[in-house]
C-alpha cells in the first residue's frame, strides 16, 4: 500500500472512532466490539504502534496522528483501566 493509500485508511478508521466516541462519549473501543471489529482492532494497533515509536523502534505512528488522536481524548495506556472500563458497553 502506498503513503497515499495509507493516509486515506487511517483517516477513514479515525473517522470511525470520531463516530464513535460521539455516540459513546469516550475512544476505549473494545476489541471486541461487535458493531466494528475492525474498529477494535484499529484502535488497539494504534497503541501498539505508539508504543514501538516511545521504545525507538520502526512505527507508522507519526506525530501528526499523536496530535490527532490526542484531540479526541485517545487513551494511550489502558493498563491502569479495569475490564469495566475498556468495555464499557459490554
């Protein structure tokens, strides 16, 4: 997939999780979510990437998209969040 192509997935998924979190009032969408699996698996890859971008390894995270998902109110580290709370519609 070229940059531009990539771009364009990126933004239609955080269009997704804007959806989201208007309908639900926070971006903690579950993995499991039913309604979007892809969603779940989008945001959580989103940590992941984060993640190997702060540890100095190669990510597609960018600071572009930190700022972006930031604005919002993503939640980088849900270690400290109970089940309760990263599902909360469950």
């Amino acid at each position: 997939m070229d940059q531009f192509n990539n771009n364009q997935a990126w933004e239609a998924k955080f269009a997704e999780l804007v959806a989201y979190r208007e309908e639900y009032g926070h971006c903690s969408v579950p993995r499991t979510y039913e309604a979007n699996r892809e969603l779940g698996h989008w945001v959580m890859r989103q940590r992941t990437e984060y993640r190997l971008l702060m540890e100095g390894k190669r990510s597609s995270m960018t600071e572009e998209r930190i700022v972006t998902l930031n604005q919002i109110g993503f939640v980088w580290d849900t270690s400290h969040l109970g089940a309760w709370q990263l599902n909360p519609n469950e």
